[in-house]
C-alpha cells in the first residue's frame, strides 16, 4: 500500500505549479499525492485525516502542518518574512536550494537540507534558433523586465517580451510584446526559437526560465545572484555583476509578499549593473561566438538528474 503526502502551496505563480509538478512527478510511484493551495483553503477537500507526509513549497499554516505526520518545507528564502521564520521549528526538515539560504534560515531550524531543485527540460532539438534575445517576465515584477526594456529603447535590436498581467510597461516597437496566455507548447517554441535569453532578475528562489532557457542550449545573461553563481558554471552563461539594496531592517529577507510596484525594480533586492547589462545586449555577437550549446544542455542534465536524487532522497528518508 502507498504511502499518502499532501503537498501544500499557493496558486499564485507559474514558478510555484512547475515545483508542485516537478514534485509530484518525483513522489508519484510511492505516495497518493493530495495537493492543497492554501488560499483556498475553504474549498479543499483532502483525503485523508493524517498524511504520512506534509510537504510545504515556499508558503505554509500552521493548522496544515498539524494534518501530517512528518512535515518538509521546499523554502524560497526570499518569501519568508518575518514573522514565519520562529515558525520554522515545527518543521520536521527544511529544504533549501542554495547553501546561501541554508546559512540564512539555519538559526530557525536544526535540520536544514541544500538540494538544489530541478526544472522542466523544454529542448526540442528541431527547432533552430531564428531570433537571438528573449525575455520572460510571467506575472512577476522580479525579472526585472524594466531594465530589460530600457535597454532595447535605446538599439535597433529586436526582442521578444513574454509577460502577462502587467499594465505599467511601455514596450517600443523593436519589442515583440506578447501578453496573452500561451499554451506550453508554444512557449516551449520561443525557449527554442531564441538564441539569448535575458534573466537579470532581482531575486530568485531557483529560477526555473534561466534553466529552462539552459535546457535548449540557449545563451543565459542572467545576474550574479547567490542561487545561480553556487551551481551554475560561469563559462557556460554571462553573469551580470549586481548589488543588493534594501529599505527593510532586516536584512537579508526580502518581504516580497509586502511589495508594491513602487519598491521596484531598485528598493529590494540584487540589482544588475545596467551598463554591463546593455553592453553585453549590443555585444551579443561576441558572446555567441564562444557559446556552445551542446556543452550548455549536457549541464542542464547533469544538475537535473543529480538534484532530482538528492530531492527525492531527503524527501522520502526522513
């Protein structure tokens, strides 16, 4: 008979259904899976009274983490505010995907786990790049989509934009500006369609579209964040060197769920040094004469397949 495990989470993110998905995937074989999105809590009907597993991404409750026997928290450090870190203690094992956030949150909890994460592979080998830069900037105001347009105000480049849900941005006519809903699989065509994909985001907890961007050989530009300089190999994508800045006293949680369009992009968070940001967009034909794509997606693999193990590993021994 299987065991049973609950993953709780918020339904607020794209970032936050691909760990649910990827998580599930890993666990399905050996557990009845329950998912629980705890903004809706009044309309979740769980299965069962006591899970052998509770397993918390980046959010949680406490009156979920008393339905589960043993309970795991997948934690995004940047989401922690302050009042949840005393909470940590009720967590039977707390994952973390850099050893940054392990140094962070280990005042709070004496079984703290660094697994990295993983992401959905997106490669499709028959497309072949016919446009150079992309952008992905979903739902979220920490991609730093703004420097990203303020760049491309000022060359003749052309640049795809997803993002959705924002009115604020001013896209110029070099910018092929796409807002509405895509299905996967054409989502997966600009990923592949795409020589350089630019991910200088402000903060992440992983950053699955700097790997996914990685899964299809494509060049990353991506900022110098703690998360993405400890796994990946700086000869493989251009790191942009960044700053933190923050108008909080307690340093180094970001209160990302108290933000305002006003904190951004310069009040919280890395911030990417434009001019090498800009440079590296107008010298991009230097950058892509070094890239080798095959190197890039042979890496991508590698840290997949590794992390997924590890994931599982600490998930299920306990």
């Amino acid at each position: 008979m299987k065991k049973t495990a609950c993953i709780y989470t918020s339904n607020t993110g794209v970032g936050l259904i691909t760990d649910v998905n990827l998580v599930q995937d890993l666990l399905y074989e050996d557990y009845e899976i329950d998912i629980v999105y705890l903004e809706f809590e009044r309309n979740n009907q769980p299965t069962f009274a006591n899970y052998d597993i509770g397993i918390f991404i980046q959010t949680f409750d406490i009156p979920w983490v008393e339905r589960n026997k043993i309970n795991v928290l997948i934690a995004n450090e940047e989401w922690l505010s302050r009042e949840k870190l005393p909470l940590l203690k009720y967590f039977d094992k707390v994952l973390t995907k850099s050893t940054f956030a392990k140094h962070l949150l280990a005042p709070y909890n004496n079984n703290i786990v660094t697994t990295g994460f993983c992401t959905i592979d997106k490669d499709q080998p028959s497309i072949k790049p016919t446009k150079t830069f992309l952008h992905v900037g979903g739902k979220s105001y920490q991609k730093n989509t703004e420097d990203v347009l303020k760049c491309f105000k000022h060359n003749n480049l052309e640049l795809t934009l997803l993002q959705s849900q924002r009115t604020d941005l001013e896209p110029t006519s070099n910018v092929n500006f796409i807002q509405e809903y895509l299905p996967e699989e054409e989502i997966k065509f600009h990923f592949n369609d795409h020589s350089i994909h630019l991910c200088p985001s402000i903060c992440e907890g992983w950053g699955h579209y700097l790997y996914e961007g990685m899964s299809t050989g494509a060049l990353i530009y991506a900022t110098k964040l703690p998360v993405f300089v400890e796994w990946i190999d700086p000869e493989l994508i251009v790191f942009l060197d960044c700053m933190f800045h923050t108008h909080h006293s307690d340093y180094p949680f970001l209160h990302l769920d108290k933000r305002k369009e006003s904190y951004w992009p310069h009040h919280i968070g890395w911030v990417v040094n434009y001019e090498q940001l800009n440079d590296a967009i107008v010298n991009h034909k230097k950058h892509l004469e070094n890239h080798k794509p095959e190197k890039v997606k042979t890496f991508f693999k590698h840290i997949n397949e590794q992390n997924s193990k590890k994931i599982y590993k600490e998930l299920t021994n306990i």
